[in-house]
C-alpha cells in the first residue's frame, strides 16, 4: 500500500490558484479528477493524518501513488476541464452516473427526408429531436399509438419503406390511416414533414393552440355538410385529450425545467429527476450511484450536472432546480448558460408549485432507493458473499449465521432504552426484537453494558431449562407452552451501535458472565470503522463490500427500533407528566387518553368536545386537560430532525 507522504508535492510547490489535479497509481493510471477553487488549500487536507480521513479518501490516497495538477484562470474553466478529464480517464473514485438501465425517448428523425417517428434508447444523434425519457417504454408506445391516428407520420424502417416503395403497396399502418403513406406517394415530402411538424408542436406543449384550431375546422365541415370530416376530427380531438391525459399537467404557465432530488446514505445515493416540458411532466429518470469518496449532497448535485448535460445527454432545460446548491454555484450556471445558449436559472426552490413537486421528486428517490436497498438485502448470493467477507475481515472461524446488533436512545440522559435486533443469514427476524427500559445507565458506555448484561443473563438463566428442582422441564423450552424462551438462542455475531469504548463495555460483560463462544464487534458511525475488543486499530471493509453493507443494515435496524421505542417513552411520559395536576384525573383517565390520541402532541391540538369522546371524561375535567397542555404547549422538547423525525439531542 503506497504511502501518501512519498508522494507529497514539496511544501510551497502547489500554487493557491484555482485549478484542476489528478491522482495516479502505480500503473499511471488516473483514478480521482477533482477542481478546486485553491488547489493548495485542497491538496493539502489529502495528506493530513489518514487516521482522521474518511474511509473512502484514506483508501484513495493510499491507492494512489503521484498527483498532478492543472492551474486555469476561472471556475468556470476548471468546471469545463473537470469535466473533459472524468469522461476522458473514466475514474475509478469518482461518483459515476451510470443507469442500471436504458431509459427510452420519443425521437424523430428530422433529417431524414421523409422523418420517422421511433422509440429510441441510447446516446442521442445529431439531426433526431427527442422527446423523454420516459420510465416506461410501454407508456410512449401508447402514447404514439394514440397519436398516429392524428399525426399518421411515417413509423416504419428504412428497409420496410423502401419495398413498400417497390412493390407499391404501404404497410397495415398504410391501410388503417395510421400512416400517411408517403412510401407510395399518398402525400409528398412536405407534405409529410408538415404533418411531423405538427406533431413536434403538439408534443413540445402547443396543445391548446391546435385543439382550437381542430375545432374551428370540425366546425367549417359540419357548417360544409362535410359530416365525415366534421367526425374525423371530432375522433382526433378525442385521441388528442386522451394522450395528453397521459402526461400530468403540473404547471399553467409553460415551465421548462428538470427538478433534481437525491436520497442517500453514507455509501450510495440515488437521484430521480422529473422532466418537465411545457408545463407537463414528460419524463422521469433515476440513477443510483456509489459514494467513492465522502461527498455531501451539494457534491452529488455538481457531479450530476457535470455527467448528465456535459456529454450532450440531456438537453439542458431553462431551469434546473435542486434540493442544495453546491459550492461554485455561479460558475455552474455559467457553464449550463452556456452550454444552452441562453440563460438557465439554476437555484434551489422556496415555495409553491416548484417546491411541492421538488418534495415530490424527493419521495421517488427516497422510494427507488429503499427498493435498490431491498433487491440487494434479498439476493442471496449477495447475503452469502456479506457473512463471508465479515467472517474473513474479524477472523472468525465460522460464518455469523445470527448476529444481533443493541443500540442506546436517550434525550440527555432522559428516558433511556435500548433495542436488540436479529439478523439471520442475513435477514431480519422481526420476532426476535426485543426492546429494553434502562434505569441504572449513566452514561453509553454504562448503558450499553446494562443491556448486554440483562440479554446474556437472560440466555445462562434459560439456557439451563427448568432446574433440579422442575424435573419434567427440558433446557431452553417454556415448560407452559412447549415453545423456545425468548433468549435461549445464543447468536453468532453481537454487534453494537459504537466505538472502542463500547466494544470494550460489551466485552467485560461478557468476560464477567464467561461467555467466550460469542463475536463481538463495533460499528462506528462517523467512520463506518468496525471495532473489535482490545484492538487500537479498527477493520476498515471496502466501500463496496457487502459485509460493510450489511453491518449497516443491521446497525441502522436497531437505531430505528430504539427510535421508535424511545418516542413512545417520550410521548407517554410527557403526557403523564402534563396531566399530573388536572383535578379529576386519575391513572385510568390519564392511560385513556393516551389511547385515545396517542401523543401529547395530538392532544394540544384537540378541542374540549374531542376531549370529552374519551370515556369518562366530562366537561369540566375536558376543560381542565386543554388549560393544562395549553400551557405547556411553549414547553421545551426534544430536538428533532424535521427530514427525519430522528432526536438530534444526545442520541447513543
């Protein structure tokens, strides 16, 4: 492993200039481009201490083994050389846009004399106007289908329209009035392309323009006594309507603009983009990408706009509107008005329409991902190739086949508990989750020791059946429902939410109960390291290990457990607390209204007759209830995370 300090350019060489750098291997082969605003200032921060890098940058500065660097004049030009390098050397440590699929396009191929309208997937050509993408291919299939009725422009091959010109005779589509025919000579050349044209204005939104003016020509025949014509275009304005209910309106005033939103975790991101043309959503795309290197969202956004209208992909829209506006933002859109042409607005929308369909966006990637996140935890091959890495990474002499991993919750030092969550070959075994309430804990560490303690205690207690004194009972059986207990099953793997200090707490309790056929180890969170007892160093598993990916899973469990089960404490608590001084309200009362509306939060918004539904509460105490959480309501709680619902204020 090359070490970065024999690469290190001589301290007064970088230049505090913006620029461009490269980092090579040992083979010269680039695998990181980045820019920087003060190429100094960020070469410098890649060879500080590697124990205080992230993960995936110590991996890169220790793959490569020599750094280069570009100076320019301006961001802008540092953006344009950015991007001419990633699509030139490929790196590997960069994020990469790459679709797990190829998403479709109407095109339409106006160079060609006679234009032919077509389904296309892959790069976009020189001379075809595309309209998409779109997620479905089946959906602009119908679309088209509806439309050739209106627009009978030429669909076929060139192979096809050349014998149909041959033999004289068009295809079915010829016959049915689906296509002009333009093969035999129905209609000429320009003809046709008027009729293309047409269709080029109805898909880029001029709809309600040429629905009027269909109807003022179905009035002229029907005024002409032209009753077939007056009912053909009566037909086409019917095939039209239904095409365009196809395509979600979303905005009155023509809006062109793509809205771009991100789901991620500490790996892997997903983004989802809405394309909306005239007003209407056209298209939708997805992508989920690796986190090389320790990115942020404003990372994420720049890196999208770089891929994806850099290579001429996507056309670039008069607005791009993103969750978070990175660094160099100006420079961007610069660079995005230049590429267009002419002005693009480029920000981060505040309120209204744009906002709301920007919220949107954010649910599909939040959904695309938690369905990549699935696919992935439900391949087997995937699950088996993750116990082996994490066997072969702690040196275990056998796979963690049931690994259980406790986490802490708490609000500076309030309401502690714990949550204990069981993976089996990999998946979750939701019946085996139990939850803890912890009184003595005073610190994590404490806590954390508290819990295992009571979990292992529990196992040595059932584990050895019913005792001398219960004959008839069989270890590890409940003697009253003939069923296993609840903690006899020792698991393979225990992991805990933590660093050194934790692993070390769990390893003392264990050492005190004698339990030496358990693994332990930790996950942190800052640094995803993974901790074994006694060790100064911790595991670092590859980003793209699947052993990694599931020691995640597992910690990101129990932290949602403990959450949940920590909010109940919360709720129910301050509820009691709040009610204690109502006159005439007593345990039973207090425990119905809990039932009733669930929170204290629920209960300041109800009204004295919402009140008085619960059983046995009359006016006067129902009167009592909302003085009193009224004047609680300015009271302090706990710090919550708006985005995620999760507590900020002292979590383990």
């Amino acid at each position: 492993m090359p070490d970065p300090s024999t690469y290190r350019p001589a301290q007064g060489t970088i230049p505090d200039l913006p620029g461009v750098y490269k980092f090579r291997d040992g083979h010269g082969r680039v695998i990181y481009v980045g820019k920087a605003k003060s190429l100094r200032s960020r070469l410098s921060s890649y060879f500080s201490d590697l124990a205080g890098l992230h993960p995936r940058t110590r991996q890169m500065v220790t793959t490569a083994a020599g750094v280069e660097w570009t100076v320019v004049s301006t961001e802008v030009e540092a953006l344009q050389l950015e991007y001419t390098w990633i699509k030139e050397f490929d790196p590997r440590f960069n994020v990469r846009y790459r679709d797990d699929k190829s998403y479709p396009s109407l095109a339409v191929t106006l160079y060609e004399e006679y234009p032919r309208l077509q389904v296309m997937r892959g790069p976009k050509k020189k001379g075809v106007r595309y309209f998409g993408p779109y997620a479905h291919a089946w959906a602009i299939r119908e679309t088209l289908d509806l439309l050739l009725r209106v627009f009978p422009a030429r669909t076929c091959s060139a192979g096809v329209f050349k014998r149909a010109g041959q033999v004289g005779r068009p295809c079915l589509l010829g016959y049915i009035g689906k296509c002009s025919a333009p093969c035999v000579g129905r209609v000429s050349a320009d003809e046709h392309r008027d009729i293309v044209d047409d269709f080029c204005d109805f898909m880029a939104g001029k709809t309600d323009q040429m629905l009027r003016r269909m109807d003022k020509e179905m009035q002229v025949a029907a005024a002409n006594q032209e009753y077939e014509k007056a009912a053909r275009l009566r037909d086409d304005m019917g095939a039209l309507r239904r095409a365009m209910e196809k395509q979600a309106v979303v905005f009155g005033d023509g809006t062109d603009a793509d809205v771009v939103a991100f789901a991620e975790d500490a790996l892997e991101a997903a983004v989802n983009v809405f394309h909306v043309r005239g007003g209407r959503v056209r298209g939708e795309r997805g992508w989920v990408v690796d986190k090389v290197e320790d990115v942020d969202t404003a990372v994420l956004v720049e890196q999208f706009l770089l891929q994806v209208y850099g290579d001429g992909g996507e056309d670039v829209p008069r607005e791009v509107l993103v969750p978070v506006l990175p660094q160099g933002a100006d420079a961007l859109r610069d660079w995005l008005c230049d590429l267009r042409g002419t002005r693009v607005d480029f920000r981060v929308p505040q309120r209204g329409d744009k906002r709301a369909l920007l919220e949107t966006v954010q649910r599909n990637a939040a959904q695309s991902f938690a369905r990549h996140k699935l696919r992935r935890a439900s391949d087997l091959s995937a699950r088996s190739q993750a116990l082996a890495e994490i066997q072969e990474a702690l040196a275990f002499d056998e796979a963690p086949l049931r690994i259980e991993c406790f986490d802490v919750s708490h609000v500076q030092g309030t309401n502690v508990v714990a949550s204990m969550v069981v993976f089996e070959d990999g998946l979750p075994r939701k019946s085996e989750y139990r939850r803890f309430t912890l009184r003595e804990a005073s610190d994590d560490t404490a806590a954390m020791a508290e819990v295992l303690r009571r979990r292992f205690s529990r196992y040595l207690e059932e584990a050895q059946g019913s005792g001398p004194d219960k004959p008839d009972g069989l270890p590890g059986v409940d003697p009253t429902t003939g069923r296993p207990r609840r903690f006899v099953y020792p698991p393979n793997l225990v992991v805990v939410d933590g660093g050194l200090p934790q692993v070390n707490a769990a390893q003392r309790v264990l050492d005190d109960l004698g339990i030496v056929d358990v693994a332990l180890c930790g996950l942190a969170k800052r640094l995803e390291e993974v901790w074994s007892p006694g060790e100064n160093l911790p595991v670092i598993l590859p980003r793209t290990s699947e052993g990694l990916y599931l020691l995640q899973r597992v910690r990101d469990e129990a932290h949602r457990f403990a959450i949940t089960f920590h909010r109940q404490r919360r709720s129910k608590s301050m509820v009691e607390s709040t009610l204690d001084g109502v006159p005439g309200l007593g345990e039973t009362r207090r425990k119905a209204l809990l039932r009733h509306f669930g929170s204290l939060k629920r209960l300041r918004g109800a009204t004295v007759a919402d009140v008085m539904a619960v059983p046995g509460i009359g006016p006067r105490t129902a009167e009592a209830i909302v003085a009193a959480v009224a004047v609680t309501k300015a009271g302090s709680e706990p710090a919550v995370n708006p985005s995620t619902g999760e507590i900020v204020e002292g979590e383990a």
